[in-house]
C-alpha cells in the first residue's frame, strides 16, 4: 500500500471548487480548467486549489496580450502648376505691372491657355514647381482581453492613428450607423469649394486695392499675407485632389476646410486694415 500523502488536499474546498466548475461548465474557459484539474498532478490540482481559495471567482483565469506597431514613411513629391501671370502676380503679391514679374517667370516653361477665348487674347500659362514632403506616422494598438474562468468571451480592442485611412465606401459608427464617406466628402468638398472662392476674391480685392496703400511696410506686410493665403489654397487644392472616400480623410478635408476659413478670415483683416477701402460696404436694410 502507497504511502499516505502528508498535506492531502483540502477535501471540502475540492468539493467547492468541483460544485463551481459544474454549475458554471460550458461558459469559456471553465471546461477546460476542469479538464486541467482532472488531469493534473496533486502539485498542480494543489496550485488551481490554492488560486480558487483566494479567488472563488476564478477570475485567476485570464490571459491579457497587446501588440503596438509604430511606423513611419518619409517621401517627397514634385507638384506641377500652369497658373497665368494674374495668379503668379497674387502667389507673389505683386502687381501685373510690377517689372520684377518678368523675373520670376524668365525662366518657367511658358504655353497658350488651355482655354481657347483666353489663347485668343494672347494669354500664357506658366509650369511652376513646387517641392512637397510628406510624412507619415502611424500608430496601431491592439489589445487582446481573456477572462475565462470568469465567463468573459475573448474581446479586442483595435486603435489605429495613421495618415492613410482603409478603403471602402462606407463602416460601421457609433449605434450600429452605417456612414456612407462618399456621400459625407461630397458635402465636406462643397464647402471647400465656396471656401475657395471667397479666398480668391478676396486676393483678387487686395490686387485691386494695392495701389491705394501708401505704407511700405503695410504693403509689406499684405504681401507676406498674400502668400500665405495663396500657399493655404494651393494646399487645401492639393488635399481635396488626394482625397480619397475615407473616414480619415473626411476629418482630414474638415480640418483642412477649418484651416482655409481661419486663414481667409486672418487675410480679411490684414487688407482691411492696410486698405480700409477694400472692406465691403455694408447696405443698411430700410
């Protein structure tokens, strides 16, 4: 006859322990920690005994696992640009009859307008160049959750921040909705295409009402203005032409559609301040 062990396993808390696994038996997790008792050594019944009499919940049982990538990509392009002398003039916040004008398009490719009323009348278009780098970061974090003893099923939790959003025309929102993106850029360019148009008449207002600003440095200073105006709608150009029917570039377009609003706003009131005449009036209703 064997001999008897000298720190048997406690009798009644092995009865506990087997009541819980029966009554909870099908939830996940909870066959297989019975099967792991039934077969295990006395040490390793002892261990999951020992776990379930500190912790009757089981919740002992769990498994946690997270995956983080990081990634970065650097690239540069070159975008291409025929603009007519006007729109050089407004980019470099110069008069159509300034001489340093035929300075900076001496060297540019030059062409007849596309349009053929305006090739008529002799007006050119010129190639202008400009460098453009792009970075991207991405951020994904996934985390893995398992409580098994517990009757949690396995639940992920996915987060992602990157530059380049997943194809597909339409996902899953909060309440179960299903966003349609091409529909919601749709509305999003709209804007920006009214937006667009208030910055280019409001540039074309400056152009008007240069002659009139007798301060160097006001004139200074609304040139300096004009091409940060003239690069915020030359990028706000670009993003919509990238754009594609995305979550993320539909947040991209609105903050891009924020960003030309602000600048055309802070435009407004440096012309109106260097060209008091520029400032529409406003019609009094009777």
């Amino acid at each position: 006859m064997p001999p008897k062990c000298t720190n048997p396993l406690p009798v009644n808390e092995i009865k506990k322990l087997k009541a819980v696994l029966k009554a909870r038996s099908g939830q996940a997790g909870i066959d297989e920690l019975a099967s792991e008792y039934s077969q295990g050594s006395t040490e390793e019944k002892r261990l999951i005994l020992n776990r379930f009499i500190a912790d009757g919940t089981l919740s002992f049982r769990h498994e946690i696992s997270q995956d983080t990538r990081l990634s970065r990509t650097e690239s540069s392009s070159t975008i291409g640009r025929w603009l007519t002398l006007k729109q050089i003039a407004q980019r470099e916040g110069m008069q159509l009859d300034d001489p340093h004008l035929q300075l900076v398009v001496k060297d540019l490719k030059e062409r007849d307008h596309v349009n053929p009323a305006l090739a008529a009348e002799g007006v050119k278009q010129y190639r202008t160049e400009k460098q453009k780098e792009e970075v991207a970061n991405a951020h994904e974090e996934a985390t893995t959750f398992r409580n098994t003893a517990a009757g949690m099923e396995r639940v992920k939790k996915a987060a992602s921040a990157s530059n380049s959003g997943a194809a597909g025309p339409s996902t899953n929102a909060a309440g179960g909705l299903q966003v349609n993106w091409t529909t919601a850029l749709k509305g999003v360019k709209k804007n920006i295409t009214g937006g667009l148009k208030e910055a280019m008449n409001v540039m074309s207002s400056a152009q008007k009402h240069r002659s009139s600003i007798e301060s160097a440095s006001d004139k200074m200073s609304l040139k300096d203005a004009q091409k940060i105006l003239q690069e915020c709608i030359e990028a706000t150009e670009d993003i919509v032409a990238a754009s594609a029917d995305t979550e993320l570039d539909h947040e991209r377009l609105k903050d891009c559609l924020q960003a030309l609003l602000r600048t055309t706003m802070a435009f407004k009131d440096v012309l109106y301040h260097v060209a008091p005449k520029a400032k529409p009036v406003v019609k009094e209703s009777k």
